[in-house]
C-alpha cells in the first residue's frame, strides 16, 4: 500500500484537487441564486462536505449551513470559524464563457461562487489532514448582498451552536494580483446606509415660475448642501461619501412643465459609528431645512444598512503573519486604504473577534471589478485561497 503523499504547505496540497474545485467553481457560477434562495448551491455545499467526511449542520438562515471539522486533537478546546458568502446579484451576465449564467438577470458578480469553492477546498483539505488542536467551523452564509444574512446568523446563534473563539473570511479583491492579500485593523469597509427622500413643491407652467414651487430648483439646493457634510461638518481626517444617485421627477417628457414633486436614492457611507450618526443628523437637517428656507417640503426616510467591517488588531496582525508564510513577506499589504464598500460580515465581527481579509485575483480571464457584467472570478487562485483559509486554522490550533 503506498504511503499518502506530503506537500510541504496546504496549498500544495489541495493543488492536487485544484481542477475538481474549477469545476465545482463553474457549475456554481452558471447556477447562481438570490439571497436566502440559495437552495440548489447549499445542496451542492453540503453534498461535497458529506462526501469528504464532513458534519453538516443546515438550515440557519434559511439556506445557510455550517461544516464541522474536528482536529487530531482537541486539548485546546478551541475553534476557530472561516466564512463564504453564497448569495449572487441581480444582474445580467455577458460574459461569454461555457459556464455563463444560465438564469438571466442573475449573475455571481463579486466571486462568492469563487468563496464557496476556496472554503470548499479548505475544508476537504483540513478532513484530510486533520493538522490541528481543536475545531474548525465552516460558515457557509447566503444573503450578502443587501439581505443580511451574516446577521440573521447571528441572531439564530451562530455561534451559541458552533462556538468559534475567532472568525475570517476572504474576499477576492481585482485590484490586486494574485498572490498578495491586504489586512488591515480597524474599519476595513464602511457602514451602509439608504436615503430616500421626496421633495415637494407646487407644479405649474415653466415660463411663469414664480406661480409655483419648484422642487426641482429644491432638489439642487439640497444635493449640493449635502456635499457639505464630508466636506465642513466631518473631521478632515475621517471619511464620509454622500452619494445622490438617483433622481425622477413626477413627471417627464415636458419642456415647459415644472412637476410637483422629485424623488432621490442614495447612499452614505461612513467608518466610525459618531460619524455615522453625524451624518444621519446633518442629512435630516439639511433635507428638510432647505426644503422648507425655499417654500416646499421633504421627507426623507433614512434606513441604516450594515455597520462597518472593524477587525480586530490581534486577529488582522495574526492574519498577516500567516499571510507572510503562505504567500511571502513581500505579498502582504498592512497598511492599504480600506473600502467604502459594505460588507455584512461585519455582524459576524461584532460577535466575535477575527479578520476580513482581500485575496488578490486581478489579471484573470475576464479582468474588472466587482460588480460589473463582465467580471469572473481567477481559478488560479482557488489553490491560493483555501490554502489560506486552511492555514488560518492550522496557525491558530497548532497541536503542541
């Protein structure tokens, strides 16, 4: 009987299975599934779990899932929790390649396909190998984008079922090459929040203005006074995005017709939870006080989104220094800018310590960035990723 073959680092190891994972990878990215619709991925996820000897545990969140993977040993009596998205977005997909998304209007463009499969890869190769002192969950969560789902989650006891001491999770990032990952303590994205707000005025004929009040003239006073919230009420140093992206009024088509009311939806954006309420405040005052200094009305419904994405300073320097032997000293950024993008891992963060950390994975078949019609996720980095994952838990159980 031949003896089992030794890689000298998680990576190599689950190299041996890398075409396995690509194709687990497509078959998921041409299937890809709303929030808390996830139904036919969690199948696939914890078919493959249960395949490799894995202990499945379903039905948290609706579609979400968690594998448990006990260690050659458990003296340490800890455990440590490692997280992958499943959700897709609402987009149409054009790419062109054999695995396209065959449901349309639907489209995995922010590589959670690629997250489940590195989380995938990391757990077969962690029951394989089984190198550690303790337990390691896997947290398969649906409903990133825009559902909640790492807060439903927790809400459900997450972590009351499955105890983990500390929690990561990666996220592939285009603007780097593979083979590098950024970590950073503190905020690494920001807080979430919608605005939607109606402005009324007085319709009427647009040669004879001053017989009606026009909310257009209301909307533009009041998109520019919001610039003035990151620019004079926030510290320099802070950071805040006031973002209008939308408007419509009540009617179009019209040259000559001043309509009654105009609709906005935006977003703001913001690290530190004071500057968060600052601007929650500024842009209640300023929505309606301009409104009203100019004869016409708002409401504005303000709802708060997911909080910031704050890693703890143990956790990220721990995740930059398993980095440093996974991918060399030279391929580990500490000190980059972090996102005004969302994340709701940051729920997860909020129950318990860990990290959120970028994987590089630009220069692939289809290179842009997150969000866009024509993105796909680097299969070369599949190996990279769940060699990661799987050494965050080897470094943090080690068996003494």
């Amino acid at each position: 009987m031949n003896a089992p073959l030794k890689f000298a680092t998680p990576v190599e190891h689950i190299r041996s299975f890398h075409k396995e994972l690509a194709d687990i990878r497509h078959d998921i990215h041409a299937h890809p599934e709303l929030g808390f619709n996830e139904q036919r991925t969690s199948d696939l996820v914890a078919a493959k779990l249960e395949s490799w000897g894995i202990e499945v545990h379903r039905g948290i969140a609706k579609t979400g899932l968690v594998g448990v993977v006990k260690g050659r040993k458990s003296a340490s009596g800890r455990a440590v929790g490692l997280r992958a998205d499943m959700d897709c977005l609402p987009m149409h997909e054009n790419g062109s390649m054999p695995y396209k998304s065959v449901h349309p209007g639907r489209m995995h463009a922010c590589g959670h396909d690629g997250h489940i499969t590195m989380l995938l890869g990391a757990g077969r190769y962690l029951a394989e190998t089984r190198n550690f002192d303790g337990t390691a969950y896997l947290i398969f969560q649906p409903a990133e984008e825009g559902g909640g789902g790492g807060r439903v989650m927790v809400e459900e006891g997450l972590f009351d079922r499955f105890p983990a001491d500390e929690v990561y999770a990666l996220h592939n990032w285009p603007i780097l090459p593979p083979g590098k990952i950024a970590v950073r303590s503190g905020p690494i994205t920001a807080a979430t929040d919608e605005i939607q707000i109606t402005v009324r005025g007085k319709g009427g004929h647009g040669a004879m203005p001053h017989l009606a009040v026009d909310p257009v003239v209301i909307t533009a006073h009041i998109i520019t006074a919001l610039q003035t919230i990151a620019s004079r009420n926030v510290n320099p140093v802070d950071a805040a995005v006031v973002s209008v992206c939308s408007m419509q009024t009540s009617q179009v088509g019209a040259f000559n017709v001043i309509p009654d009311a105009v609709k906005l939806v935006g977003t703001v954006r913001t690290f530190r939870p004071e500057t968060r309420q600052l601007a929650e405040e500024r842009v209640r005052e300023i929505v309606t006080s301009v409104a009203k200094a100019l004869g016409g009305t708002a409401e504005i419904d303000y709802q708060r989104g997911y909080p910031s994405t704050v890693n703890t300073e143990r956790e990220a320097l721990f995740a930059a220094k398993v980095g440093e032997k996974i991918f060399g000293k030279d391929n580990v950024q500490t000190d980059g800018e972090p996102s005004m993008g969302g994340e709701d891992f940051s729920y997860m963060l909020l129950a318990r310590p860990g990290a959120y950390v970028w994987l590089g994975q630009g220069g692939g078949p289809l290179s842009c960035f997150l969000h866009n019609a024509n993105y796909d996720f680097n299969d070369d980095v599949i190996p990279l990723g769940a060699g990661y994952l799987a050494a965050l838990v080897e470094e943090s159980l080690p068996i003494k």
